[in-house]
C-alpha cells in the first residue's frame, strides 16, 4: 500500500476461467472520447492483474476479445447483438474508486463484478478540521475589530478610495513592482481590496496544491471549478478600479498623453515582470521560453481597456430622470461599441475562419475526443482556433506545454493566457469597468446594490444561455482555457455579486472588517510575486514524510499561503504598500 500516492487505489482484474480478452477503461473526465486500451497483451482465466488507477473521477470499464489502441462501442460493437460472444464480453460504468482502496473486477462471458478487498480512506476529514478552525478565525477577525470600532468610535485601516489622488491611479489591483508607498489617508471603499484579497489568497491556496483535492483545481476542459473563477476575479477587480484612477489624473488635469505613457509604462513593467517569473524552476531556454503568462494577461488588458478609458470621451449627459438613473451606463456608451466589436470579431474568428484539419468552429480539446479518418487522435486541434492562432504567431515551443487537457485527453500544446482569450479578458475587464463606474455616478448605497445585482443577473442569464446551463452541445460552453464568452459572462456573474455582498457587510453594514482579505488586496503585487518565486522554497513549503495524504498535503498548503497572509497583515500594519 506504500507504493500508492494521492487519489490512487489498486484495482485487481480477475478474468473468469476459460476466458481471454482485454480491457478497455474511460474516465467520466473524458467527454466524447473512446475507451482506451490498458494491456498490449489479453488477461487470461486463472490469472489476476493489478492495476494502479486514479480516484479523482468514475471509471467505465468494457472486456472485449479484439486488441485495439481505441475501442468505441458504437462503432466496434455491432448495436443489434452486444452480448456477440465472439467479441464483447461485459462492461462496467461509472464506477466510483476510493484513495487507497483495493477492488477486484470478476469477469467472465456476459458478467462482470466488483467487490472491494480493502475499504478506501476517508479523505475530507483535513477539510473538515480547516473548515472549522477557519470559521473560528474568520469569527475572531469578523467580531474583534468592529467591537474595537465600536468602542473607540473610529475605523480601522480602510482601503481603495474614492477620493482624488495618484495613487488611485497606481491602481494596486494587479500584480505589481517594488516602491514602497505610505498608506492612504483618505476614505476608501475596503469592500474593493477585501474582494481582490480574497481572490488572491485563494489563488495562492490552489497554486499551493489546495491539498489535491480534484474539486479545487482547474476544469480538464469544459466546466466551472473553484481554481477557474478566481483569475477572472482578479482580472474583473482590476477593471473596477480603473475608472477611479484614469478620473483622478484627468481631474487633476495631468495631460492625456502623459496618463497614457504613465500606462504604458506600467504594462511594460507588468509584461516582463511576467516573463522573468516564467523562468522560475530552471524554464531558460530561449528556443522553448514561454511567452504568455498571467502578467502578461494582466498587462494586454490594462493597456488597452485604461487607454480606453483615457482616449474615449463620454456622452454628453442626458438631462432628465432617465439620463440620471442610467448614468454610469450612458458615459460609458462608446466604450460599449468598441468591446462589443471586439466581441463580435473574436467571434467570427473562432467560428467562421478554417482551422487546418479540424471542424469549423471545433471548441474542444482535441486529441481522443476528436479523432480523424484514419481513427487516430487530433492533438493540435487542441482549443480550435484559439490553439491555431497560438501555434502561429508565438510558435508550439513558446506555449505552455502541459495543459489541463493532456493528460485526460492527449491533447498537444495549449496556452490558456494566449493571444485570442485575451481578446474576451479585455472584455472582462471592462465589465469591472462598469461595476466601477457605479461607484462614481451613484453615491446611495442602495444604488450600487441595484445595479451591481442587476447586472449579476444579466450575466449570469446570459452566461447560462449560452452554455445551456453546462448541457452537452452548448454553442458556448464555459471554458476557461478558451476564455469563452459564457466563461466571462458566468465568472462576472458571481463577481458583480461577491462585490454586492462584500460591500453591503464590510461599507455599508460595518459588520466585517475585511479582515484578513483586505490587508492582503492592499499588497496584491508583492504576494502574487512572493508565492511565484518561493514556489518550492521552505518556510513557505516543506516536507515530512512520504506525504502522501491529502490532509498533509492540505496543512502544507494552508502553512504556506497562512505565511503570505501574515505577511500582507504585517506590511499593512507597518504602512508598506507595493505597486507597479
């Protein structure tokens, strides 16, 4: 049992006796693909195999006499006579595993079974311990601070202002530099850097593992994990701040084209800031360097969607009830134009333009799931034209060459930050934008409420409509290696409402302080580049043991993303702030 690893079980295949096939398995992961054969040569009666799998999803088993590489029943097994002796035998489906277990599979012609030799572990008690002693600190740093803010009658330490200054326009929602600048003075809106900070922070977490458990990850391909809202997140918290920023230099009428080097400047320090951590685990060989990266990401949408924001006039203002209630969408009306064609363009481009030797419009991860005429699989058909697109312009050895899908799905080489998704990341970022720019037009608390929930409807009924609420054959399904529209508009969705509810109990109710989410989004740059670089490095991270375990696995990953918390709660207290 001490050869098993994290969510691995033995699985023992007993054929019955006078019996000769070979086994074919599908992971419920895989959509649309065909079973894959796990033995080169046929199990025979009498004779028991043993096999390591993994635990993380169901298994579907199928014992058939012929050996090929790929076997899909609709092809390979005639439907009119399934149980045909002469070549199928039986099958198993959606078959659950637990880590550590040991099963054994019986079959013989036309019957198969599972029975479990040894009991899997349970693997959530670590969570359930996290889970409470977290609710104990999130109580003590919740009742605390505003029981102090009650008696001292002052607030604490309060973040992103709505006030005129430059350092709203250094704007600290991304990833950032090396200057340390002294806390803010004037009032800020401390729901903005609690929501950034919790993004982060949890970031850190699945970058740190999150303890293997499958949940926390990313998506293979399709679908909506908790490790896949949270980049969005980031990005959307960035767009909200910029309106903030761009207005503060305009009111203090700093020259445009100054406000434009100024942001410029600050992509250029965000992009190569981006491409040296590329290099982290020893990654320096120029001819198979990676270009695109999260900062990289970071860097193409705040450059365009804030010299947007600078060159792009508003409206004149209509005056009258209507123009007053619909403000912070009128100002932003020509803004809307230009990201609505930047919308339409990505999608002509993924759905009408040829992509060499894959479907028009192909959305999926290539490989198994798509497999041409001559049966094999369709690696670089990875991702449609998004993939295509990356292949040509940056070259296959400059994408990031293990992406979700290639294990599951064997695909090729995949960039999720490349060059078409950052097209609809753009668009993301606006849509913080407009959450934003509710802060500047309407200063009632009910207001922003309104509208911020407003449009966490629209998005999410958008979203769902385009992903046909994650059914199979969705025209847009939510992807977050593609960054798909229904991906945007779905993460948005939960964005515009954690923001709603964050400033409803942190602005308006006082019954959180923000604690310690806001101190951590003060100091996003130093963070997010922090945990990059000590990725492997101790006290940040260790190793006792064989640790093999997702509850060692999880106390690891808590220790080093609670150091980096610690850390933020310390530089807040010091009044060290860090930006680009």
């Amino acid at each position: 049992m001490d050869a098993l690893g994290v969510d691995e079980a033995y699985l023992d295949v007993k054929p019955g006796a006078d019996t000769e096939y070979f086994m074919y398995k599908l992971s419920a992961d895989c959509h649309q693909c065909p079973y894959e054969s796990m033995t080169t040569e046929p199990l025979t009666g009498g004779n028991s195999t043993v096999f390591t799998i993994s635990t993380k999803r169901p298994w579907s088993f199928i014992f058939f006499n012929n050996n090929k590489t790929y076997l899909d029943p609709s092809k390979d097994i005639p439907p009119s006579n399934p149980n045909d002796n002469s070549t199928y035998h039986c099958s198993l489906e959606n078959v659950w595993l637990g880590e550590f277990g040991v099963y054994q599979i019986t079959a013989s012609r036309n019957s198969c079974s599972i029975d479990v030799f040894k009991k899997p572990v349970f693997i959530y008690g670590g969570m359930i311990i996290t889970a409470g002693v977290f609710l104990v600190v999130m109580l003590l740093v919740t009742v605390v601070p505003v029981l102090i803010h009650r008696i001292q009658h002052s607030g604490l330490a309060t973040c992103c202002r709505i006030g005129d200054s430059q350092e709203d326009f250094n704007l600290s929602s991304t990833p950032g530099n090396a200057s340390a600048v002294t806390a803010p003075a004037k009032i800020r809106v401390k729901s903005l850097d609690t929501f950034r900070g919790l993004s982060l922070v949890f970031m850190i977490f699945v970058n740190y593992s999150a303890g293997r458990y499958w949940f926390f990850e990313h998506s293979t391909w399709d679908g909506l994990l908790f490790a896949d809202v949270l980049f969005p997140w980031f990005m959307w918290i960035m767009g909200v701040c910029i309106p903030m920023g761009v207005r503060s230099g305009l009111k203090r009428k700093v020259p445009k084209l100054k406000i434009l080097f100024n942001i410029f400047k600050r992509s250029l320090k965000l992009f190569f800031l981006g491409i040296i951590l590329n290099s982290l685990g020893g990654w320096i060989t120029l001819s198979q360097y990676r270009i695109p990266g999260v900062l990289q990401r970071f860097a193409i949408c705040y450059l365009v969607v804030a010299s947007v924001m600078v060159v792009c006039p508003e409206p004149a203002k209509i005056q009258n009830k209507f123009g007053e209630v619909m403000s912070d969408v009128v100002s932003l009306s020509y803004q809307w134009i230009i990201y609505t064609l930047i919308v339409l363009v990505h999608t002509v481009l993924i759905f009408c333009v040829e992509v060499p030797g894959c479907p028009r419009g192909y959305l999926g991860p290539g490989g198994i799931a798509l497999m041409n005429s001559d049966g094999d699989p369709t690696p670089d058909c990875i991702g449609g034209m998004t993939g295509y697109v990356d292949r040509w312009l940056l070259g296959v050895a400059h994408l990031y060459q293990n992406p979700t899908a290639k294990e599951v799905y064997h695909s090729g080489p995949f960039d999720p930050e490349g060059v078409l998704g950052s097209m609809l990341s753009i668009f993301q970022v606006f849509l913080g934008v407009v959450a934003g720019n509710v802060l500047h037009f309407h200063q009632d608390h009910k207001q922003r409420l309104a509208r911020w929930a407003i449009w966490s409807i629209l998005c999410g009924a958008l979203g769902t409509i385009l992903c046909f609420a994650g059914q199979e054959e969705a025209p847009i399904p939510v992807n977050k290696n593609l960054w798909s529209l229904s991906y945007v508009l779905v993460t948005s969705c939960f964005a515009f409402f954690l923001l709603a509810l964050f400033y409803l109990l942190v602005d308006v109710l006082k019954v959180w302080s923000g604690s310690p989410f806001y101190q951590a989004g003060m100091n996003s740059i130093l963070l997010y580049v922090g945990h990059s670089v000590t990725y492997n490095m101790f006290p940040w991270h260790y190793i006792i043991g064989p640790m093999r375990t997702h509850a060692s696995l999880l106390a690891e990953c808590l220790w080093g993303t609670a150091l980096w918390v610690i850390t933020a709660i310390y530089l807040h207290a010091k009044g060290k702030f860090y930006t680009v």
